[in-house]
C-alpha cells in the first residue's frame, strides 16, 4: 500500500472515531432505537402526558387553595358587617315577589 492511501486510512478512522463518540454525547443511539419501536414510542409520550397532566392539576388545586385561603382572609372583615342597604334591598325584592305570587295586591 502507498503511503497515501495509509493515511488516508488513519484520517478516515480518525474521523470515525469523532463521529462516534460525538454520536455517544448525544445518546442518538437511544433516540434511533426508539424510531424503531414506535408503541414504546407511544408509551413513553402517554406517560409524559399523564404526568404532566397530573402535575398540572396538582398545582393548580394547591394555586386555588391559597388564593381561596387569602380571599377568605381579605373578605372575612366585610362579612362580619351588618349591612342595612342590602339587606333592606333583599327585603323589598322578596315582598314584591310574594305580592305577585298573592294575585298582584
């Protein structure tokens, strides 16, 4: 073999070799494997999905029970007051309303 074509040879597994630990970084072998199979595929994104969907619910029922807890807080004060106006409202509506149902007197 000519000179040459020996380093050629080393150049060519050289850069093989580059290729494939830039290939091992990368974890293409596992991504190429699962393209192979494309239910397990399926089953990895389903249970990605419930995760994340059962993550999701998780925190916004946490979310909820903290503004709720804060709301509660800020209104509690208001609704220890005695409030005349409405409630004189809420009266006059329920008299009209029984003077319609008793034949409009």
């Amino acid at each position: 073999m000519s000179e040459n074509s020996i380093e050629e040879q080393k150049s060519w597994k050289t850069l093989e070799k580059r290729i494939s630990d830039i290939l091992e970084d990368h974890r293409c072998y596992e991504f190429v494997e699962l393209m192979k199979s494309p239910w397990r595929l399926m089953w990895r994104n389903f249970l990605a999905g419930v995760a994340k969907g059962l993550g999701f619910a998780v925190g916004l029922t946490v979310l909820a029970v903290i503004v709720g807890y804060i709301i509660i807080g800020l209104l509690k004060p208001l609704l220890t007051l005695e409030l005349p106006v409405i409630g004189g409202l809420i009266a006059d509506i329920i008299r009209a309303v029984q003077m319609q149902m008793n034949g409009g007197m």
